[in-house]
C-alpha cells in the first residue's frame, strides 16, 4: 500500500510539473512554426508623381496696339438756316429736297425781289443826289475863297477867312450826306442779294421747312442742313487709354469704324476730346472725324455711313515694341505666369503693358525660351514635378 502511494505521489507531480511544460514547448514550437510561415510584406518609398501639363511656345515682337469701342455717327457741322430778308419763296432747287446732297455755292431758293430792287434804286438816286450836293459845295467854296481874296484887295485891314467864310462846315455835312448815301445803297444791294439763298458748304439737307409760295418772315427756318465733307463719331473709352492714342486735327490716331447693317468699313481718326467724362459710366469722349461719309468723291460707290447709326470702330494706338502677346486666360494672379522649366513648375512675375481683347502684352519677366503653361493647377508651388502632356520629359 505504501508502495502504491508513493507510486500515485509521483504520477500526481509528473501531472502537474511535466505536462504544463510540455505544454509550454509544444505551444512555443507551434507559434515559431507559424511564424516562420507568415508573409512578409516589403515597404516600397512612394514615388513622386508628374502632373500632365499643356503649355504654348511664346515670341518677342512687335505690335499695334488697339482700343474696340462702340460710337454714335454725328455731324461734325448742323445749321439751321435762316432767312436774313422777308418775302415770298418764288423758286427752289430740284436738289432742295429731304436726304438730298447739295455742292457748296448752290442757289437753295430765292425769294421774290421786286421790293429790294427798287430799294437799290431808291439809294442809288439818293447817293447821286449826295454828289451833286457834294459838287455844288465844292463850288460855293471856290467862290467863297474869291471872294475873300477881293475883300482883302480893296481893303486896307486884312480880313482872316474864318471856318463858316469859307464854308467847311457845310462841306462836312455834304460829305457825311454822301456817305449815308453810299451805306444805304450798299445795304440795299445787300438785302437784294439775301434774296438768292446761297449753301455755304456742300450739304444734306436733313429737314426743309418751305415750298414754294410760302411767306418767310426775317430769322424764319428754311431748312437744317449739315455738312458732307466730314462726319464724326463720338466713342467712350476708358481714361487710362487715351495715353495710347494720339490726339490731333492732322496726325490722330487711325481708325476703322464698322457699321452694323454693311460690311463696308470707312476710315477716320482721332481729332479731339470731349474734354468731360461721361456721368455713370465714368468714361472719356472721344472724336474721331470720317471724311467724306457719303462716299462722293469715291468712284466706287460705296454705301454711306448714315447719322445716328450705332457702330464699332477699332483705334489704332502707340506700337509696342519687343513684347510677348498672350493670351489673358494664363495669367495667375493678376501678374503671375506659370513656367514648364525642365520637368518642374516654375511661377514667374510679369510686367504687362496693355491688354485688349482677350491678350495681354508683357514687356519683361519672362524669356522667348520659357514654356508657358495653359493648364489649371489646384494647389501650384515652385518645383512642382511636371510632365508635358505629349508625354515627354526634360
């Protein structure tokens, strides 16, 4: 029996001992087992990424600059002609008619001049009598003069001829009879004339205000008429512009001016100012002058440009020298550009010197060698990694 206690002791601490540590080393040969099974994974270093880019070649050169404005076409003169004498409208010009183009020096209409004929011959007479007044005088002076000479002869005092002896006060007033005359007769072949309504430059006749037999008083309308020779049309553009344009009555600035119902264009240039800025818009007036509007001294004939029409003109302005022409979209920034240089991006600061229509024109700040870019950049940093979108790679 004791035997078999010992025996049952010993198995006992065999359990207790042994098993749990065979237990141990077999749970430690698994998990090496396994281990050494698992799959390793290789951490590969990011690789730095190209975004594709487009970009345009650029060119240093020449150009004119130019202002696009829209304008209204206004007389450069309108007169209201007026009759200087009264009468009655006896005869009118064939060309005296609404839209019609008359030539300088052309009879528009004449009025019935019977009255200021005989007012001519009324002066006439009276200067004629002013002469043999005149003449008369002249006579009675010579013998007043002889007869002063005589009284001295027999005298033994001296006698002085006074003024009224020898009767210079009535040959002023002879005199100043004859002027008088003279004045009259030339106002009255004055207003005989007026009767003869002359144009005093080559002109469209824009309204006509009588027809024959009407009765026109003195200062009555007979027509509004301007003149043919030139046009002008009035444009508004920005203030800062007119630095580039060149303002003078024989050297101004070129133009062409489009109108809205031709394809016909005509030339012109820029004359003056208006000298005030508009009220709302803020803009400055500006005058350019189109000779011969109607095309009468081109043998083409060309349609006439039409008062009040509304067109484009297009101002010819200062050169610009040794610029790059670009086109305003690839501006960042106000001033900045972006730059494809040898793989990376490369932010440039430009001078500009004029925009206009959708270009822009930069003086310095980049190089006929850079490559600029077109292409939109979300968050664009110098030394950002580029690619050009041909897929090629500096």
């Amino acid at each position: 029996m004791g035997v078999l206690k010992k025996w049952e002791a010993a198995v006992k601490l065999i359990v207790k001992i042994i098993l749990p540590v065979c237990l141990i080393l077999g749970g430690v040969a698994g998990w090496n087992y396994f281990k050494s099974k698992e799959l390793k994974m290789k951490r590969i270093p990011p690789r730095r990424q190209s975004i594709v880019v487009e970009t345009i070649p650029i060119k240093q050169g020449n150009y004119i600059s130019s202002i696009q404005a829209m304008g209204t076409v206004i007389p450069d003169r309108q007169v209201i002609l007026k009759a200087k004498v009264s009468g009655e409208v006896v005869s009118i010009s064939p060309g005296f008619l609404q839209g019609g183009v008359m030539k300088k020096g052309e009879i528009l209409l004449t009025l019935e001049d019977s009255d200021y004929v005989i007012e001519v011959q009324k002066a006439q007479s009276a200067l004629d009598k002013a002469f043999s007044s005149l003449a008369i005088e002249k006579g009675s002076q010579m013998i007043a003069k002889e007869e002063l000479k005589l009284i001295n002869e027999v005298s033994k005092d001296e006698v002085k001829g006074t003024d009224l002896a020898l009767r210079k006060p009535q040959l002023i007033q002879v005199k100043a009879e004859v002027d008088r005359a003279r004045a009259d007769l030339e106002k009255a072949r004055l207003n005989l004339s007026r009767t003869k309504v002359i144009l005093p430059f080559n002109a469209l006749v824009l309204e006509r205000q009588v027809n024959v037999g009407s009765l026109v008083p003195t200062q009555g309308v007979l027509a509004t008429i301007v003149d043919v020779d030139a046009y002008i049309v009035e444009v508004q553009v920005p203030p800062d512009r007119l630095e580039a344009l060149s303002i003078s009555e024989t050297k101004g600035s070129e133009v062409i001016i489009y109108s809205q119902y031709s394809k016909q264009t005509w030339q012109g240039k820029v004359v003056r100012t208006t000298g005030k800025m508009s009220g709302k818009s803020r803009m400055a007036g500006v005058m350019i002058m189109v000779p011969d509007p109607l095309g009468l001294k081109n043998q083409k004939k060309n349609p006439p440009l039409l008062l009040d029409d509304h067109v484009a003109v297009k101002i010819l302005g200062k050169p610009l020298e040794n610029v790059f022409s670009l086109p305003r979209s690839i501006l960042r920034d106000g001033n900045m550009v972006w730059v494809y240089n040898k793989g990376v991006l490369e932010i440039k600061q430009v001078n500009i010197v004029w925009k206009e229509d959708g270009l822009v024109f930069v003086k310095s700040g980049i190089s006929s060698d850079d490559v600029v870019i077109t292409s939109d950049l979300s968050a664009p940093v110098n030394g950002m990694a580029l690619q050009l979108s041909s897929g090629d790679r500096s």
